[in-house]
C-alpha cells in the first residue's frame, strides 16, 4: 500500500450531507488518496467533522475516528490547495458555481451533482461503462477560457440511469445497438436525502413520481451509451442509432437500493435468447475490473439464479454495492428482453461511482 | 329499499378467508341481498361466525353485529338450499370442485377463485369493462352435462389484471384496438391472504416476482377485453386485432391498493393525444353505473390532475374502493401513451367486482 | 338536525396544516356547528381551500365539497367577526398571541395548541375526562384585562397524555387515587405534523425521544385529573393526593395512533384485581356520553378480551376515533395494575378533542 | 490464528434457521472452531447447504463459500461424532430430546433454544453478564443418570431478556442489588423466526403481546442476576434480594434490534444519580472482554449522549451487535433511573452470546 506521503490528497465537498457522509466512509481508509479537506456549508464551517455532522450522520458505521476531529471548511478552492482531487456531493444549488470556481484552480472535480452532466464538454461516466469518456477531457481543458492546466470536471450518472445501463451496455458490446428501453423504477428514499422523503408520504405508500427523474434517464441513457466522436472532441449521444428511452419513477419504503425491471429491443435480428442474454452479463468486465481499482467490484453483473432476486435488502450490500444485481432474464411479449436490475443507490448510484472514475482516472494517467 | 322477504338469499363460501370479510362486509347491510348463509373448511363447522374467524378477522371495521352470530357450515350445496347465489373467496384449492357442485346444485356462483377464469364457458367479468360476456351464460348452462336450469359460474379477474383493463377498455372504446400494452404492477401484500407474505421479505423491500401473475395478466386481458363471437358460443380473446401484453409483478410494502404503471400503443394512427386519452377516460360510464347498482362507484375512472399521484394510501378507499384511479396521462416515447393506474386490490381487485357482478345480473334478469 | 341559521358559525385557525385538515372533516357536515371561516398564514390568504392545500392534503376522503371553495384568509380576528367560536389547529410558534387576540375580540377558543396548557386560567380538558373544568371560565374571563364577556381559551391536551388520562379518571372515579404511574408510549409518526418525520429516521426503525413530551404527559396528568379549588378559581392539580407520572417516549413506524403500556399503583389498599378494574373502566361514561354530543364515542372505553389487542391499525378507526381501546388488563408485579392503551392521535388526541369540547360547552350553556 | 488440526471441530443443529443461519455465518471463519457438521430435519439431510436452504437463506451476506458444499445431516449424534461441540439454533419442539440425546453423547451443547433455561442444572448465561454460572457444570455432569464425562448443556437467554440484564447486572455489580424492575421492550420481526410474523399484522402497526415473552423475561432475569449457591451445586435465583420485573413487550416493524425502556430502583439508599449510573456503565468490563474473547465487543455497554440514541437502524451493527448499547439515561419519577437499551436480537441476543459462551468455556478450561 501507498504511504500516507504517497497517497494523493483528495477533498470532499458537501461533506456533511448523506453523499458526502459516503464520500467519507469510502475514503477514510482509501490505499490511493488521503482525505485532506472538507467542505461544507458556512454554518458548517470551523467545526469539527463530528460536530458539524451532529444529528445527521446517519450511517450504521460510526463516523471513521481518523476524520472525526478535520475541521470542516467553507467550500472555497483556497481551503483544498493541497488537495490534487474533490469529489463533490454538493446539492445542485451550491454545485455549479463551485464546480466551476475548483475546476478554474486546477482541481479535478468528480461530481455526483446533476449540474454538468448535459455539459458538451464534461463526461458523464458510470464507471462499468464507459470511462473511455475521459479522452475528452483535454479538449474540456482546452476549451475553457482560459484553458486550464490540470483541473476539469468529470460528473456521474443519476443513481437510477446508473444501475439501467451497466446491463444495457453490456448488452449493446455484445449484440449491437439497442432499439427501445421501458424501464420503471422502484427507487430508495435515501436517493432524495436527508430529512428528504416525509414517513407520511411513503409508509404504506408508493409515490409513483420523482420530479426530473424520468427525463434525466431518458437523456442521459443516450449520453452514456453512446461513444465519443472520432476527434475526442463530443459526445456521439448514440446518434448513430437512436435509442427510444421510456421511464415510469417511482418511490417505494425502502431504505436503499434502486429495484429496476426493464424491456429492451434490439436494433440486430435476430434478437438474443435469454440464455445468450445472461452470458453477455456474465463475462461483461469493464475497465476498472481489468484495472482492479479498489473500489472495483469482483463481479460487475451479478446474475441471480432464484427467481425472486435481486431484492434490496437481500442484495444491496453485495460487493459494498459496487456492482450491479440481474435477475429474472426472460422473452418480452412487447419487446425482446425483460429482466430486473438493482443497483445501491448510496453506492454505485452515488458516491462508489465518482470514487471510482477518480481510480480509473488515476490508472490511466488523468491525474498527473 | 327492499323488504327483508324481497331480498335475494345468498351465501359466502370462504367465509372466514380474507376475501370472505370483504364479502361480509359488503353484503351486511346490501339493499338486494340477504347474507343467508356462511361457508368454510369443516375446522370452522358449527361454530359461530365470531369464533370461528376469532384470530384472522384484519379489518379496521368490527364484524357486523348481524352476522357474528351467524353459524359456519361446511361448503356443501345443502347447506345453501335457500340461497339463490353464492359468492366464492375460496382458495384455489377447493374451488374447482366446489363450486361446480353448487353450479350443479342450481346455484348462481360469483366466484373470486382463479379456477374457471379460463373455461371457454365462464365469462371472466370485470363489471366495470364486460358484463355484457354474461350473455353467454345460457349457453353454459345448456353445455352442461346434464343441463341446470339456473346455476352457473361467473368469475372475476386477478386482482392487478383487474386495475389494468378498466382504462384500457376506455381506451379501446374510445380509439379502438388496442396493439401493445407493457404494464408494472407494486403490489399490495394483502393480496397474498393471511397470514401472507412474511414481514421479513417484505420490510425495507421489494419482491420482483408473484407467482404465476404475469402470465395472468398477460392471458386474461385479451379475455376480458375481447368480445362473445355473434352467436355468443364462445370468447374472441381479442383475436382479431391480438393484442401483445407483457408485465412487470413485484410485491410492496403497501397494506392494501396495487400501483400500476402503463405504457400503451394503439392500432390506429395517428394515436390519441394525452388530452383526448384523459377525456375518454373520464367519460366513460359502463354498465353498472348506468344501472345505478349499489356497489358502482359514481365514477368508473377518477383522474387525478397533481403529478404525484394516485398514491395507495391516500386514493385506495376514495368510493369505497369501487373504481379505479388513474393519473399522470402523458406520451411514451417507447409506445404512444403511459399512464399510471391504482385498484383497491381487496374491493374492485376481488369482493366488489363479484358483488357488482352479481348486482348487474340481477338489474339484467340474469338471477330470475 | 339544525337549520343552517341556527347552527352556530364556527372557525379554523391553521386550517391548512395537519390538525386544521381534520377540523375540517369534522367541522364540514356538523349537526351544531357551521364552518364559515377559514384562516392561515398569509402565504394562504384570499386563497380558495383547495388551492391553498394543495399538494398537503393527506386525507384519505377528498376535501369536502363545501369545504373546496372557501376562501381562507389570515388569522387575524377581523376576519372571524361572524363566528361564535374558532378550533385552533396553529403551530405553538403563532398560537400564543393570535389565540389571545381571538380570545379579546369576543371569540371562543378551543385550541389544540399547547401554548396555554399550562395557564392557571386555562382549562386543560380532555373531553371523557374533566369536562367540569369549564366552571373557571367565568373567572377566566373576569380575570383578563379587561375582562371579556364571550371570549375565552379552553385547551385540550397533548395526543399521548390524553389517550392515558381516560383510562385513568375511570380508575380514580372508582377506586380513589392513584399513586405511581409509569408510562411508555409509541407514537404514531402524524403526532409529528407534516414533513414532520423523516422517512430516513423511522423506516425499519424505533426513535426513543420526542422532544418535551414526557415532561408534557408527566405534568398535564395532574392539572387534567385533578379538581378545580372549591371556589372555582384555580386547578388543584391533584395536590391533594400527589401523583408520580414516569414517561418513556418514543416514534414508531405507524401511521396513526398512539399505543402506550401503563402500569399503575393505587393509594388506597387493597388495589383492585384486573377483573374490578376491568368492571371500572366499562362502566365508565362521561359526560359527552350523558349529553350524547355528536362526536362523542358510543362507549368511552372499549374493552379487548384478545390477548393482542388494541392494535394501531386494527383498533385506531373503531367510532370515528373519538374513544379509546384498552386491552390486557392484568397484576403488574412491581406496581399493581398493567395494561395497554390506544388512542387515535389525530381525532381524540387532536381535532375530536377540541370539537367534543365544543360541543359540551354549547350543551352546557358556555356558548351563549 | 490455530492451525485447522489445532481447532474445535463444531456442528451446528437447526442449521438452515434463522438462528442457525447466524451460526454458520459467526463459525464459517471462527479462529478456535471449525465448522465441521450441521444438523437438520429429514427433509434437509443429505442435502448441500446450499440446497437445504435455497430460498430461505436471508442474510445480507452470501453463504460462505467453505460451507456451500457441506451436507446436511439429521440431527442424531453418530453424525457429530468428529464434534467436541454443538450449537443449537433449533426450536423449541425438537430441542429437548435431541440437545439431551447430545448431551449424553458427550457433546458440550451451547443452545439458543429456551428449553432447559430453567433447568435447574443448566446454566442460563449471558457472556457479557454471568460466566461465573459455568462452575456449575461439573455438578450437572455428576447428577446425569449415567453421569457425563464431559457432555453438557449450557443455554443463553431470551433476546430481549440479554439486552436488559447486561446494564443491571453492571448496576448491580456498583450499587448492589435491584429492587424493582419496569421495562417495555418493543421487538424487532426477526426475533420471531420466518416466515414468522406476517406482513399484514405488523406494517403500520404494532402488536402489543408476544406469547410466554414477558414471563421469559420476569423469570430469567433472576437466574441470570443471581448466583450460585456456594457449593455450587444450585442458582441462588437472587432470592437474598428478591427482585420484582414487570414486563411489557411489543413487536414493531424492525427488521432487527430490540429496543427497551427500564425503570429501575435499588435497594440501598440514596439511589445513584444518573451521572454515577453512567460512570458504572462505562466502567463495566465483563469476562469475555477481559479474556479478549474472538467475539466479544471492545465495549460491553456503549453509552449514547445524543438525545435520540440508540436507535435500532442506526446502532445494532456497532460491534458487530456483540455488546449492548444504552441512551438516555435519567432519573424516573416513580423509580429511580431510567434509561434505553438495545440489543441486537439475532446477534448478542441469539447465536452471538452461544458462540461467546463457548469461546469463555473455552479460554476457562471447561472444554477439555
């Protein structure tokens, strides 16, 4: 393992918040980078981490005792100087001006916030599939006014676009491209943050809407799925093969974990069976299993065998919620292919994500 | 109102089930129907209704005083010779051959039970979609060997199935066949009975599976929403324009009302607009509001114009349960239309769709 | 039934918050009582009811129809020149000095605010326990400066002290006082108002604090079941016979209704045995039952022979919610008595509270 | 660590329940016991583990991979004959002749099963509280017809029992004995095995009764507190200082942790003050911490400051749910202190104090 001199220093911006919280459990003790600095809000600021957090850290793991006592900061580039990398779990108020201030002072930003993820010159990468995006960040660089040196901003996937398309890329690697998704969620109330979701609203309840939700996995499949140009220089957005996206969200009493069931068509025919389906999930391995980041899972796609799983509770926390859960391949009478998806959406759907395009970013060189 | 002498005598079979209640306390106090006579597995034999579902009665209503006295009998054709009808809650296990012997014993059986949905001599009615399959009924009697003279069975769809097909009909009145329908359905747990689903597969959770629901759903919509041929022999099934249908179960954490969300195509092009689905919706008046029957909501769709909803909890019990709710009319970009559906699973999804089955009948002499 | 011009012109203040929408359904059809005004913030003012809850209403039954159009205007007594009386459903934050304002224009306040529990002037009435307590309001109002001739403040009490008080006035109404009484209440999540409580905090989940309530039922226990001076003048707290009231607070994943376990110890010996108390407590008819007030319950104290019961959702709906359930009654080995307690918060623990005690004030001839 | 030859062979009986699924995940990877056998009913003999418990295997993690492929066996002693020790995670009904057939065969038998709790050779033990109750093995042995050379029967207590005793017992340790004792437990669904508690009697409820818990709890409590008498031949059952418990228990939708209010008061005068009663909590430091057992916590009773805490989401995974956690400690107004504690039922209050049992046996020389 690195020595701490080693390691690379790394903030957390919107530290206090439910993903940052995660930022923090999964940096704390990270072989790669060295939690350095902190940022929060202003009421926030000055205070240990431990007490600004007081009352609001809401995870079963105690707050990590080597951060507990970091005094937390206003969100202002001066205060990470020493830091190479911040991940920000800002909420999208705050994140695009901030963003922005850190990427001009040559930070390299991994955001979970939604604000530059329609942005034509930053990646939006969920880190099974396509971290191949990061070869547009020196023309991001580049384009800036002025150009910057080192600092850039790389967002993540909404927690729900996320666990759909790990399956659906695997999919389009091995069949082509696809034709027509309908895809309807079952999400966490953990995905709206903390207080979030009133109990009123969602005990015995389904809440069979999330504003902005359906939208952002519309478009975002799109960006995601689909390639660079030739140049490096914008995303294709599966133009070359438009894919129809439908999305029906809703909010279920579940702690964490997204449950997802999904029906796909095939541009190609004829269509896979499913038993050709969950081969091409089985051997999917993308880039950060073959780089073995740290916060890579072993399995990017597991397949369950029963015919009741993936659940939440059951399966949230397989491979600390790094990978994606399948279950359920089956004929669509609609459309081709129908099966469930789970994805944890505090983990692979949040702060798991931007923790590992930060690693893959490293192993390729993108932070030198 | 009528006399007690005016009343119709009728029976539950299943009386202590879950379903059974519900029958119980829609027949208590019906204007029609005397509640004559109670039947159950011969554990529950000579006791009093009260003792005899001591225990398992779950409703947030006590048992009608005029029926805790009522003596339980065993489900045999001669303890109901003074009934005219029955009304089955039956598990799937004894209804087959139960209620053909109170068919056979010249009784008019409406049955909840799965058992016959799919003989090509009982209609599957959803009274708020197809009573007119009910003319079908002499020709069922006349097949039988040897022939009744009153005694048949009607049946009522799945419970989801149910909450599914009243807009659709709607739809296909309005605009024609209909050519694909994807649906999922988050499913209460009291449609599973008592004692159910455990809570410890169900708290914090979502099941992706029922069994053997889709196929249910996916068979008895072409059913229920295809017509009798011209000499009302048999059932088209929507063979004429087939239909393609494909769902998506899972079981919620949701005490009583399955959501439903829809993505539909149309065989007519152009398709219909989200407004002109929404006013189709809402003009539609079946049969049994035109009858003006007891149990008929006075609105068969209710539209919900708030983004967010229906939601279980607060829209389940609106008209007793007796009509369903749909809301978030918008265009699909995968087929024409989505929309989302909520059914009172325990009220229109069972007891009240067999009870306003047997209320349309008797309006249309089909009990004389 | 009342004409609508003899019925008595009422209003709500907070009519659009958690308790102000129950008023409401109890207010909208009352035989006595005619809701003419509604008030609410200012962000609410000149506003129809329905737009001004949109999106907040959480009832199961619609807005009633009559309701829909009102038009809500701010709290302020100009506003209510028309109306007899006004239920209070306000936030503590504004109750202080608008319900003292109300109370020097002349207006009648029934308030479920807590702000003048404790005024040694102010009732603090439970309406199936201490409806006697109204004789101070004439030395309320001479009390004020200056005096009022029609204005006053009558205040019910907190939702978990007023399910546990019943029970106990019908123990010390039988067999003299009590001397200890420990208490553990789990409370339903609408005590809390809406947001209120975070889905995060309670799904899957026991929080054992509820900010001042066990001080509130440690001390309203004895301003409710003690007596007034022999003068009329003041509240002798039960000081005549010293009570200790021990609370354990806590929220629980229930929608409505509050269970509390009780164990009790009595001053007199011997104790009564669990058959005695339980005579004692179905014997029990206060006063709302005597003048048989419209919301009063048929039976004050139902009485569980299952050994399971009460039960929040099973028991919670039984006569509207305006009584309470008691069950298990049995020896408590370290005290004398224990048994288990619930009461529907949001009517008898709220807004049926204040309406009952309207209603035996208007009975008893305080409203004219 | 021990070499595999070095360590305990073990079996585990009721392997595919839910206590015994806690077993096999404590053992799979234990430093001083091999996991060598597992017992079943017939219907589960010969089968792998993983077949035995297809479908109700519900824990967070996967079956250990060492213990897949392991067969299943009746639960006859020939096939534990390679064991030194069992664990016992079955119910009730088998458990009393198949633990005393073990016993007989010279096995040391660790149960979870409450059939020779009150046995009066068999101690009753609670790591965390009372390993001094182990002296009384040799006499259990000797009075065995025939008498055993080494097999003996040691149980633990009830779940909710295990959280209450381990803060008394420190209390008792500092400030002598109890005098009174009220506690309110509200119980997670998981202490009731599965499929156990059904969904539809306990989402967005509360069930006020478990049956023979609050007599469990009354009676254990004083085996547990007590000691031996000094010929170690007999529990003194706390009978120098008779100790009145008074329970009441709920279950609640918690998937897992109980939760308990405590009234306590002392015998010996002044009563400690809280500040005393935290410092004694602290200070606690049981036998199995002192012997650095494998699965003890580092901290037997963790104190909360935070108003709200524990809390069983949020706390029940701390130390693995090996010690007790406890909040809100304050004088009672009847009694003396009161305060909250939680136990993690299905790990200190289940197979967790079995294994913790076995491993102080072990350190002590007892399973030689």
């Amino acid at each position: 393992m690195a020595s701490q001199q080693q390691k690379l220093n790394v903030g957390v911006l919107g530290a206090t918040g439910t993903v940052g919280q995660r930022f923090i459990l999964l940096l704390a003790d990270h072989p790669q980078f060295n939690l350095h600095a902190l940022g929060a809000s202003s009421s926030s600021a000055n205070k240990t981490y431990s007490e600004a957090v007081a009352g609001r850290w809401k995870q079963a793991r105690p707050i990590p005792s080597n951060i507990q006592n970091l005094t937390v900061q206003e969100c202002r580039p001066e205060n990470f100087s020493d830091c190479e990398v911040v991940f920000s779990g800002l909420d999208s108020g705050p994140a695009g001006p901030v963003e922005e201030a850190f990427r001009r002072a040559e930070l390299r930003v991994f955001s979970n916030a939604k604000n530059y993820r329609q942005d034509p010159l930053c990646p939006l990468v969920v880190p099974l599939v396509n971290t191949d995006h990061f070869d547009i960040l020196d023309y991001q660089r580049s384009q800036l006014q002025p150009p910057t040196k080192k600092g850039f901003i790389v967002t993540n996937a909404n927690c729900s676009t996320t666990g759909m398309v790990v399956p659906l890329a695997a999919l389009e690697k091995k069949f082509g491209p696809l034709d027509k998704v309908i895809v309807q969620t079952m999400q966490a109330i953990s995905g709206a943050g903390y207080p979030g979701v009133s109990s009123l609203d969602i005990l015995d309840n389904i809440v069979p809407h999330i504003s902005g939700e359906e939208e952002k996995i519309e478009w975002e499949a799109a960006k995601i799925l689909g390639g660079l140009t030739e140049d490096k220089t914008a995303f294709d957005l599966h133009q070359n093969s438009p894919m129809k996206v439908s999305a029906h969200c809703n909010r279920v009493p579940v702690i964490d974990g997204h449950l997802e069931t999904v029906s796909v068509s095939f541009k190609n025919r004829p269509a896979p069976t499913p038993e050709q389906v969950k081969e091409a999930l089985r051997e999917f391995e993308p880039e950060p299993l073959k780089l073995k980041c740290h916060s890579a899972p072993k399995i990017a796609i597991t397949l369950h065998d029963e015919v009741d799983r993936p659940q939440p509770r059951l399966d949230r926390e397989w491979q600390n919620g790094a990978g994606v859960n399948v279950g359920r391949i089956r004929e669509c009478p609609v459309l081709d292919i129908k099966f469930v998806v789970l994805v944890n959406n505090v983990m692979l759907g949040a702060a798991t994500s931007s923790v590992m395009n930060a690693e893959v970013a490293l192993a390729k060189g993108f932070l030198s």
